[in-house]
C-alpha cells in the first residue's frame, strides 16, 4: 500500500504491549502533553521518518515466527492521529495473520478514527485520571475523547487493556482509585487493568528536547502503596497487574 505515515522508531522484541512478545511500532505525533511522558521526543506531528505500510510490512515480516503468538503493536505518541495509515497498516498485517493492538490515550475525537479502531484486534487504552480537571492538569485534556472510545469498545465487544500510571500526589490517591474502579467495573470490555507506577525513566528526554520537566521531585510509588491500589481494583472485581 502506498499509504504513508511518519514514524518514529521500532523495537523488535516487546513483552509489556500487549499479549505475548510484540513488534512495537512507535508513531510520530502526539496532541497531549502529559507531565510524566516518556517519549516527549514523539510529540511534533512533523518529526519521525516518513514511510509507506509496505515499508513497515517490511521490517516486521523478518520476526514472523516470533510474533504467531503475540503481535504487532501501535503506539506512540498517539497512534491515531494517523488513523488512515494506521487502518491500512493494521489490514497489511492482518494479511499475514498477526495481531495488532493500538496503544492510544484516547485523544483524538472518535468520528476521525473510529476506522482504525475498528480494523484493531484490542487497545491498550490509558486513562490519565478520572476527574477532568486532574486529566487537564496533567495532559491538557479533559479525558472526554477517552471516555467516549472505552464506551464505543464496550458497545463493539473490542477487547481493551486498560493502563493507569499512578503518580504521587496526582493519581496516587486511594479514593481516587476506588472512583476510577467503580468507574471501570461495569465495562465488560476491559480484560484487565494495568497500574504502572511513575518513574523516573524518561526524564533525560526531556532536557534532551529542552523542555521543562515538573516532576523532577517525583519519587516512584514503594511497592505497598502499589499493592494497596491493585487490592482497590482487586476488590472491585478488576484483573488487575
């Protein structure tokens, strides 16, 4: 196909995007501006390198039999702000019988990639927070779109994992977590929650791309307070990790 999309990177052997061992695609681009990104250096929508779906096709088709039991994997930045390279993409890989997951905040407006949802296998939804002011505080988006999107999988049966990054004085609030549980609980097309604890991993990227970073300060939840947060979803009926 000679659909393009700007990419940023690949990695060639995932174990934490999805089920089994993933080929992670990372997509250029991204309208949010959470305060603990990872990969601040995605965020430019006209960075990364150009390529068509063959191009991509390509590069993956080398680990096929390492994938047959796991997939292929779109993230980011924020893989649907490409979504027409992203459905063609998905249709390419599907041709040669891999799965494919879209790792997606849920910040792009359902009716621009309602396709590209519907052509994926499952996502990998991340909920910044239940509270739209906390969701604005830290990405500079009221959560709406993402809210909308868990509803639109529930109502198509599309399989969702869905992450959480726990951060101190943020998202690490129990009854904050206990909300987000009730929240989630009714929806059948969660397979499981994933709570991430904040890090401090990324952090170099930012100085490296010269923007200023807030949580510097930041420690990493201790394993108690992320064992408590899992017990609330736990509790809540969630399959949580």
């Amino acid at each position: 196909m000679t659909t393009t999309g700007r990419i940023h990177s690949f990695e060639s052997f995932g174990a934490v995007d999805g089920p089994g061992v993933r080929y992670v695609v990372f997509l250029q681009g991204c309208p949010l501006r959470c305060i603990y990104c990872h990969n601040p250096d995605t965020w430019p929508p006209q960075g990364g390198q150009v390529y068509t779906v063959a191009e991509v096709v390509e590069k993956i088709l080398p680990y096929l039999p390492f994938l047959r039991r796991g997939g292929v994997t779109l993230t980011g930045g924020e893989p649907l702000m490409q979504p027409e390279f992203v459905c063609d993409l998905t249709a390419a890989l599907h041709e040669h019988g891999l799965h494919v997951a879209i790792d997606t905040a849920g910040s792009i407006p359902l009716d621009h990639c309602k396709q590209a949802v519907d052509a994926a296998d499952m996502l990998l939804l991340d909920i910044k927070a239940l509270d739209s002011k906390l969701c604005r505080m830290m990405c500079g988006s009221d959560g709406t779109h993402a809210k909308e999107l868990l509803h639109y999988c529930e109502g198509m049966k599309k399989p969702v994992w869905l992450r959480h990054v726990v951060v101190p004085d943020y998202t690490l609030d129990y009854t904050k977590l206990e909300a987000l549980a009730t929240y989630l609980k009714k929806f059948t097309c969660i397979e499981r929650v994933e709570l991430l604890p904040f890090h401090q991993m990324g952090s170099y990227k930012w100085e490296a791309e010269h923007l200023p970073y807030a949580l510097q300060d930041k420690r990493t939840p201790d394993t108690e307070e992320m064992d408590k947060a899992r017990q609330i979803f736990t509790d809540a009926g969630i399959t949580v990790q």
